[in-house]
C-alpha cells in the first residue's frame, strides 16, 4: 500500500496544501486520490496540470520512489477539518505506464527552462 502524507498552510481565506505520495513497493504502482475540499489545481497554459481531473489526481509512483503534488483551496482554517487528501485507489500500474514512473521518462517530459536576461547577468 503507498503512504500518503500531507500538510496544509493557511494565509488570508486560502489553504496550500502539499502531498507525498511514498510506494514502498517493488512494482510501479497507479495512485488515484481525491481531494475532499474545493481545488485549485496547478496550472500550465490556463490548462490544470496532466494528473489532474476536477477534484482526484491520478499518477503513477515508480517502484520505492515518492512523488509530491499541491493545490491550492478557497477554505479557511475552520472549514478544513482533518486531512482534505482521501486514497481512492491503488492498483499495479502496467508496464507501459510504469515505463512513465522512471525519472528519465519524467525529467524528459519537463518543459525547458532557462533564465531570462534581466536575471542573469554576466561578469566579462
């Protein structure tokens, strides 16, 4: 079974929320959580992020390796009693998928970056 932990930080009406997912599994292992507050799930081009469907993330965790996600909610403290992050299932990912769960596979689909000119500065 993975182990899910979770921790959440509040600041003026909205609550962060960060998550490892932990499989000490020998197998690739496909992880659907739901999340049981409002979501603010992150974005990439106005388009929520590839793991993310409404208000569950599913992903694949490679075999005795973590993955992290966060999210924000429109929540105060009072309203988010307990842990907003609910295990809805976990299965053994095929091997197509677990294929994807390799760090190479993951840093791979990583969109380039490089700093812009106004930061970086050079010393000729």
């Amino acid at each position: 079974m993975v182990e899910v932990d979770s921790s959440t930080a509040y600041a003026d009406g909205v609550a962060f929320v960060t998550v490892t997912v932990r499989n000490p599994q020998t197998t690739a292992q496909r992880v659907c959580l739901r999340i049981s507050v409002p979501t603010w799930a992150p974005q990439r081009g106005g388009l929520s992020a590839p793991a993310w469907n409404g208000d569950t993330w599913e992903a694949v965790v490679g075999p005795g390796r973590c993955r992290g996600l966060g999210f924000a909610s429109p929540v105060e403290k009072s309203e988010c009693l307990g842990n907003p992050v609910e295990v809805v299932s976990v299965d053994r990912a095929r091997d197509v998928e677990a294929a994807t769960a390799q760090p190479e596979a993951i840093l791979a689909d990583l969109d380039a970056w490089s700093p812009t000119t106004d930061i970086v500065t050079r010393n000729r």
